[in-house]
C-alpha cells in the first residue's frame, strides 16, 4: 500500500523491476483520479486491503508505507492476524501521536496551498478533489476511524512485524529503538529519507524480501521472542517439577 496522496505508481514504480515474488499493489480509496472519496477512507481501505488478503494464495507479507499505508497495513492484519505472514511498516514511528500527526498534515496543507507546484502535482495524481481527501484524513484522526498503532499494539500484534526507515529524518531514526525492544525487526536504510521506496527502491526490495525469508524460516525477533518465552516456562517447569521432562528424570533417579 502506498501512502496518502500517493499512488502505486508513484511510490512504488521503482521497486517493480527488483522484486523477485508476486507483488499485488493496491490503491487506497480516494487515490488517483475518476474514484469517489468515501465519507470514511481509512476504514475503507481497510477492508479493501482485507479482501486482498484473502485472495492470495498463502498468507502474505503485508507492506505499507507512511502513516496512512502502514496504520492501514497494520489494522488489517490485526483484524485476521492468522491470514498474513508478516508485516513491513516503512516511514513510520510508533511514537507519533495522532496530534503529532495532525500537525504535520497541517503543515503539509498549508505547504501544498502555497506552492503551486505542488498543487498540479496532487491535481494530476488525484483530480481537483485531493483537498477532500486530506480533509476526510484530518476528520478521521479527530473521531478515531485512523487510530496510529502505538507500541503497545505492536507488543500484542501475533505477527512478525519490520520496521524500515531511512537514515535520514531524525524522528524517524529515533523510532527504531522503541520498535526493537517491543518486538520488530529494524532495518535503517542510508540516504533514504521518508518515501524509502522512492528514495531506495533496489535495497527496499531487497529488505523485504529479506523479512519474508526470515518469516518462513522463523528467524525474525518475533521468532526468537516466542522461543525465549517457551524456553523460560521450560526452566520454570523444572524448577517445580511441574515439566513432563524433569518428573520422568526424576522418576528414573529415584526408581
């Protein structure tokens, strides 16, 4: 999924000739031109990605990219986390309020108002109705349609998770500790800045692909941290005799 005000083909054109699996893009509600904006896009988007996901063949590798793209990925994985395999957040940070978020698609408003460039850019990719579109946005941050995933969704997610963000805007590099100690797999990708995909397709193709190897073969942190915990109730059990393993040693030394 690409990200608000973007389309497949902007945000993911460079990524096409370096993928090596099946790859199905799907355009959110609102996106490009001749499509209606439903009074409540996220949520629509939500269930669009959903029924892709039950069109695949095998559980999928879930990717979204900026706060619209990977809070959608994240929901609809949530929803159904036994459909997918996995799940890939690009340009995010769970640390960002939807205040935060808020005040950044102000500022990306007034930005977009002034400077002309910008409006033709939206208008050729969306049509005159691309202010719709943000407005909608705005409106779901502020009635909770478009709730951002915090860490602690992340830390109860039963799903791999990687978070990869370029080196360099600040609070995106800040993101990854927290996302690391609750649970995710990080990736930093040098010279990339928010759109990582535009920025580094070849090495954002790569990193995926990456994951989704790992996910198959169970080596991600999702992984190991899973194996940690079977392995601390292992110990506890043997410490109070409860384990079938220790009471069999037992039965053996005694007998």
């Amino acid at each position: 999924m690409h990200g608000l005000l973007g389309t497949e083909d902007a945000h993911y054109a460079g990524c096409r000739k370096w993928w090596t699996r099946p790859v199905t893009e799907i355009r959110l509600p609102g996106h490009g031109t001749g499509g209606e904006i439903p009074p409540h896009p996220a949520a629509a988007a939500i269930d669009r990605v959903r029924e892709a996901i039950r069109e695949q063949p095998e559980p999928p590798v879930v990717v979204g990219l900026s706060y619209l793209g990977a809070a959608v990925a994240f929901r609809a994985a949530a929803g159904a986390p036994a459909t997918v395999a996995g799940i890939v957040m690009s340009g995010y940070s769970f640390l960002v309020s939807p205040d935060t978020l808020n005040r950044w698609l102000a500022g990306f408003t007034r930005m977009a108002s002034h400077q002309p460039a910008a409006q033709r850019h939206f208008a050729e990719l969306h049509g005159p109705t691309w202010e719709k579109l943000l407005e909608a946005t705005f409106a779901e941050l502020s009635d909770g349609c478009l709730r951002l995933p915090g860490v602690a969704d992340l830390e109860r997610l039963p799903v791999p998770v990687q978070l990869v963000n370029g080196s360099l805007l600040q609070n995106e590099r800040n993101a990854i500790g927290p996302a690391a100690a609750a649970g995710a797999d990080v990736a930093v990708i040098a010279g990339a800045g928010h759109v990582v995909p535009m920025d580094a397709p070849r090495v954002f193709a790569a990193t995926v692909e990456d994951f989704a190897d790992r996910v198959t073969a169970g080596r991600t942190a999702f992984h190991e941290r899973r194996r940690a915990t079977e392995r601390a109730a292992a110990e506890s059990g043997a410490e109070t005799g409860t384990g079938t393993e220790p009471v069999a040693r037992k039965a053996a030394t005694h007998g």
